[in-house]
C-alpha cells in the first residue's frame, strides 16, 4: 500500500475505532490486550498506544464501564464492559453506518 493509502486508512480507522470497540463489548467484558487482540486482527488497530486512551476517554463518557478483576496468569486486569448509554451509541452508529457506507460505496462506483 502506498502513502497516500496509508493515510487514507488511518484516517477511516480513526473515524470508527470507538464504535468498534464498543461493538467487540457487544457480547461480553473484555480486557484490553483482549480488545487488542481483536482489532489488530480485524486491522483496525496498528498500536495498542492508541486504544488505552480510547478506553479512557470511552469510561469518561459514560459509554463503558471498568473493573479489575484478578488474573490466574499474572497481575489484575481491568475488565471494560459496555454500559446502556454505550449500547444506544453503538445502536445509532450502526444505523448510520449502514446508509453511509451504502452511499459511499455508490458514489465510488460511478466516480470514473
């Protein structure tokens, strides 16, 4: 990929990253090398340096919830789950999402 997909794609990561993480908080907590894990696999995350100030400003918000909880393989982990307030974001951005990208995608086809 060259630069300008580069930034291309780091741009539209950071547009989505919080939802993403709001949705792998969908179906259960998690922890954060956890939610790592996922979005590094999926290739939404290139830097785990960018997703514990994601999660703090998420708790900030109001959107997820923390708690430690020990750990058999080491010490505590802060366990991240999502709250109503995080589920109705979620929800709106998913209704959104679906038109917008819809629209997008038209666009990009016509465009010679």
């Amino acid at each position: 990929m060259d630069s300008s997909a580069d930034a291309v794609l780091t741009q539209l990561r950071k547009g989505v990253l919080e939802y993403c993480v709001l949705a792998c908080l969908r179906q259960r907590p998690a922890y954060g090398l956890e939610l790592a894990s996922q979005l590094t696999d999926a290739r939404l995350l290139t830097s785990e340096g960018t997703l514990y100030p994601l999660l703090s400003r998420l708790r900030k918000q109001g959107l997820v919830e923390s708690t430690w909880q020990e750990s058999t393989s080491g010490p505590p982990r802060r366990y991240y789950q999502l709250t109503d307030h995080g589920t109705t974001a979620l929800a709106a951005f998913a209704e959104t999402w679906r038109p917008f990208s819809d629209d997008v995608s038209a666009i990009l086809e016509d465009t010679p």
